[in-house]
C-alpha cells in the first residue's frame, strides 16, 4: 500500500540552525500539507501546498519556514533559524485531487526535530 | 470558531468494553470529519471518517455516530482490545479549497488486559 515517508526520523540542531525535513508524498496526490505536534499536545495545521504554492498557512508559519517541491516527488520543510519552540514532531501529509476523497490525508511517520 | 473540542481527555476500559470518545464543534462549514489513531512515535492513521449527510458509520468494531443538529460526533470501540490503546484524534475539516484538518486535542484511551 502506498504510504508517505519522512526523513529523517530524528534531527537535532543547535538554536538558530538552519533545518530541511523531507517528506515523499503518495505518488499520484496533488495535495500536501505540514502539520506539527508539540510533545503531548494536539497536531496543528501549518500549510498546505498544491500546484506549486502555498494555498493556505497558519499564523504558526511565520517567515522562518518556507516549503518547497524540488521536484517531482519530495516536498520539504526549511526552518531557517530555529528557535527552541520549534522542537516538535512534524508530520507531512497528502490527499488525492477527487472531491470524493481529497478530504482523506494519508500521514507520514513524522520527524521528531529537537532544538537545543 | 474554528476549535474540536474533544473528551474525555484520557480514558481507561476493561478488555470486551465500549469505548466512547465525544467530539464537538462549532463551525457549521465543517463537512468531513475523520477519526484518527495514533501509537507512540507514529504518525497519525486513518481510521474511519464521515460526513455530515449520514448519522452513523460503522467499519468493523469502530462506529461514527453524527448529530449534525448538536454538533457533536463521538467514536464507538466495541469489543475493546488491549491493541486499541493508544491517541485518538478526531478532526474536521472545510471543503474550502485547501481541506486543512482541524485537531481536537486527543484522547489517550488505555484497554486493560
């Protein structure tokens, strides 16, 4: 069964470091999102993307994160300078291009990123 | 406006019983709401969803029940097994254009053996 997949697991970085988290999408799914969830808490909306921009962000992603599809598969996650707030696990997510089912988001295992 | 609200926030069931997990919104727009699970260090995973034009979903031992006039929408675990345990998240979301979820804040359920 297709699935999403994120590298890496587990990074970690210094304060004011710059991060890329990568996400392979389902190969034929147009939608993409970010999500993050703080240790124990809810998982929380920060973009979405399709046909090559951003169609929504939260008040979460603010000028230090920027997303991009390189290329035909991989879609990523830049934090330029993080902060310790950051440290969270961040989950990519994709859906399909059908009304049907373009409401179904198929999640990734997450990349755990802890700033310290 | 926009909030899931979610309970109870944790919650503890002998094996072979119910577990009933109660979502509520505010949103009249919202018009899909699935139920996620999710296992320590996993991503969260699909496990049944509804919309609002039908009351009650049932895949397997997992029952959606929808009152759209209320509100509310909960999620029914028959039969519950230890393997259940884990965090379930339901959500909602808008058919705007862009179909972002909104979390509720989870519910830790524990099956004991």
């Amino acid at each position: 069964e297709p699935e999403v997949t994120q590298t890496p697991s587990h990074q970690v970085t210094q304060m004011g470091q710059e991060v890329i988290l990568r996400c392979v999408p389902i190969s034929n799914h147009l939608y993409f999102y970010w999500y993050r969830q703080i240790l124990g808490q809810k998982v929380e909306f920060l973009v979405s993307f399709y046909n090559n921009e951003i169609s929504e962000k939260s008040e979460i992603f603010d000028d230090q994160f920027s997303v991009e599809r390189p290329d035909g598969s991989n879609f990523t996650l830049k934090i330029r300078s993080t902060k310790l707030e950051d440290s969270a696990m961040y989950f990519c997510a994709s859906s399909e291009f059908d009304r049907a089912s373009t409401d179904t988001q198929y999640f990734g295992p997450g990349t755990r990123l802890t700033v310290l | 406006q926009q909030q899931v609200k979610q309970s109870p926030q944790s919650l503890i069931v002998q094996k072979g019983g119910i577990s009933i997990i109660n979502c509520a919104y505010e949103n009249t727009a919202f018009d899909y709401f699935p139920w996620y699970q999710q296992f320590p260090g996993k991503g969260p995973a699909l496990l049944i969803a509804i919309r609002p034009d039908v009351s009650e979903k049932k895949e397997g031992r997992f029952t959606i029940s929808f009152n759209k006039s209320a509100k509310q929408f909960s999620l029914h675990i028959m039969d519950s097994q230890p393997g259940d345990s884990a965090t379930y998240f339901c959500a909602a979301s808008i058919n705007s254009g862009t179909y972002k979820y909104i979390f509720g804040t989870g519910t830790r359920l524990k099956v004991l053996a």
